[in-house]
C-alpha cells in the first residue's frame, strides 16, 4: 500500500507524462480531481499527524495578523525586531527561530499583530522539517508576507509561492466566479457567461465523476481553468491571502539590480538590517490589508480622531462597529449617523446592516 505523498507523486509523474489535448481532456481532468483529493487527505490532520498549526500557533491580537515565510536566514526576524521592537533572535545560521514569535506595531491607529516563523524548505508542505507547521499558522494570516533575499529572489520566489499553494493557500487571488450548486438529480448543467477557452465539458464532467457528484447546476463566469473549478469544490480547505514580497538585503545589491526588482509586482525591496525602505512596506501592509478606519462622533461633540474603530472589509456594517465598541450597545440601538464616503447624503441615518467605509465618521443613536 503506498503513501498518500506516493500517490501523489505518481500521478503527477503521470500528468507530465499526458500531453493535453482534446482526446486526454477526460483522463487529464480525473487525475488533477483525484490530486486535489489526496493533497487534501495530507493536510487533513489525522491523530497526531500534526498537519495543523500544533505548537505553532499563538493567541490573536489586534484586528488583523501578518504571517513571515521564507527560507532560512533571509532575514525574517530582522525584520520583525525592525517592524515591532519585539527582539526575535537573529544570525547568520539557518533555523535560528524554532517557532511562532508574536509582536505588534500599531499603524493609523491599528493594531497589526505580526507572527515571525522559522524558515521553511522546499518540500515542506510535503512535511520535510516542521514546514506544514510553519504554513499551517500563515494559513489563518489575513497577509503574508513572503521574505526573499534579493541575491537570488525569484527562484526562492517560484519554490515558496509552489509550498502555500500545495497547501491551499491562493495569494493575491480571488475565489473563482463559479456558482456550484449540488442537486438530488437532473445530470450536470453547465452555463457561463464568457467564452472558456482552457476548460470543456469533457473535463468538467470528468471532475465531477471523479468527485462522485450526478447532478449539479455549475455557472462559470469567469474564463476558468480546471484548478478553478476543483479550488469550488475544495471551498473548505482554501484560503485566499494577500502577499507582499519584502525583497530584502538590498544594501548587498547595485542600483541597477534594484532597479530590475521594482518591475516584480507587489513587491518592496527592503533592507532589514538597515532600516531602509521600511516606510513603503507598512504603506503595502496597510493597502492589502484593506482595514477601515472608524471615527466616533459623540452627539453635539466633534469626531474623536485619536482612536479610530478599526474593522476589516468582510466585517465592517454598523453591526460590527458596536460589537468592536462594546457588546451590549447593538440592543440599544436605534440608529446611526454616518458621514463619509458610505453614504450619498452628508450626513446620512443608516441602520445595523449598513457597510462602512475607511475613514467614515460615526454618531449612535440609542433608544
Ligand atoms: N546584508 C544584510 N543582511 C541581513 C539583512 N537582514 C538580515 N540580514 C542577515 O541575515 C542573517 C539572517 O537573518 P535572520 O533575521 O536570522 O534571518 P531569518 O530569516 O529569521 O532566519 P531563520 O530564522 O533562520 O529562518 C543574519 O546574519 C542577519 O544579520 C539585510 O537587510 N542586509
Ligand atoms: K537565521
Ligand atoms: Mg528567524
């Protein structure tokens, strides 16, 4: 009986193997369904599989956490003791942070909790050293952060992005536009809405054989690939995360390699050890993390500028706004008063639903 990470391995051998076209594009879409379930299978911990973050994951702070991945002696805790003052042991041998190391920095008035991790390798998410770990706990970052040494950043870039993404991770991306929808019977319909020019029926219904389901209603509105429709299926074990890449050591380099690294995009080349550049990887940090900043406005009294409610962009209605203040003011509730660029008139009386925008100004009505 083979391993799961045997498997695996055969049928990717496999698919190297297959040449695409129309005549594979059935036998082509059960092997990439069938890769999907086992890689699932691997992550899924089982006993004392230590597939998830055991050991590894700290308490939650602030309104949103940026996770470190990178290969050893990057300079992940150089700049984590650069970002926050929080020391996190750094040298020049590889492995010197051996778990999770918590710190904080407060940016327009938002506490960012930022997690220093040790450094993975490739193959890690394959369970070579204490790598799915490691990934494990970037996993529930709402940004990552992935480090490279600008001596050789996009080999080390093309490896890591490879390990998130073998373990669900999807970066910089968002979920397909596919509706899936099961049914207890009437075959699979498939609809979309733009032309698909890399995905056929043969290979929808060859993934959808191999997932065992009969009927399904599926409306593709996006130009799809086969790992789009299998990342809809496996809904549950994907998460779609920001990156940021900190190129980092650029002190080590010329100015005309630097210039080469400003064409990556969402990247920030960076000198940890220096301090240089740091000011534009907080502006990244604070852009993709897409937070709101709340302002309070006491009835008859000016807006309190000093401490904003901060709220993230899938949590920010009045709703979550009360409950950041304090749980019991959502009973008291009558209704809000916004200013803003949520709303059309200035200013504007709002209810609990109401999504907020960054930097809105807001009065509570209690009954
Ligand atoms: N030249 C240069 N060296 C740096 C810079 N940042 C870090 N280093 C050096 O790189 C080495 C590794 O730094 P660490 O911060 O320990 O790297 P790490 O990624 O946390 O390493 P692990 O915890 O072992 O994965 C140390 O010798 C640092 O002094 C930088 O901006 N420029
Ligand atoms: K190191
Ligand atoms: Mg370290």
């Amino acid at each position: 009986m083979s391993t799961t990470i045997e498997k695996i391995k055969e049928i990717e051998s496999e698919m190297a193997r297959t040449q695409k076209n129309k005549a594979t594009a059935f036998h082509l879409g059960q092997l990439k369904a069938k890769l999907a379930k086992l890689k699932r299978e691997l992550l899924t911990p089982t006993g004392g599989g230590g597939g998830g973050g055991a050991g590894f994951d700290v308490a939650r702070t602030g309104v949103a956490s940026v996770g470190f991945i990178g290969f050893p002696s990057v300079g992940k805790s150089t700049l984590m003791s650069r970002l926050t003052g929080q020391h996190s042991e750094a040298a020049a041998y590889e492995f010197t942070t051996l778990t999770t190391v918590p710190g904080q920095v407060l940016y327009n008035g938002a506490k960012i909790q930022i997690l220093d991790l040790p450094g993975i390798i490739e193959g890690a998410k394959d369970g070579k050293g204490r790598g799915r770990q490691v990934i494990a706990v970037a996993k529930t970052c709402h940004l990552i952060f992935i480090v490279l040494d600008v001596n050789k950043p996009l080999v080390d870039k093309k490896v890591i992005e490879n390990e998130l993404e073998g373990f669900g991770i999807r970066i910089n991306k968002q979920p397909p536009n596919i509706i899936f929808k099961k049914k207890d019977k009437g075959g699979i319909a498939i609809t979309s809405t733009v032309p698909l020019t890399h995905i056929d029926n043969d290979e929808i219904k060859a993934v959808m054989n191999e997932y065992r389901i009969s009927s399904a209603d599926i409306s593709i509105r996006c130009d799809a690939t086969v790992d789009d429709l299998i990342d809809v299926l496996e809904a549950r074990s994907r998460s779609y995360i920001p990156v940021v890449y900190a190129l980092n050591k650029i002190d080590a380099i010329s100015i005309e390699e630097l210039d080469l690294l400003y064409r990556i995009p969402n990247a920030v080349p960076i000198s940890s050890e220096h301090g240089w550049n740091i000011d534009e990887l907080l502006e990244s940090m604070w852009e993709k993390l897409n937070l709101r900043r709340v302002y309070t406005k006491p009835k008859g009294k000016a807006p309190d500028y000093t401490a904003p409610v901060v709220l993230r962009a899938n949590a920010c209605t009045i709703e979550d706004f009360c409950n950041a203040i304090h749980r019991t003011i959502k009973d008291q509730f009558k209704q809000a008063i916004v200013y803003g660029r949520s709303v059309k008139h200035q200013p504007q009386r709002v209810g609990l639903t109401h999504e907020l925008a960054d930097e809105d100004i807001v009065t509570i009505i209690k009954r």
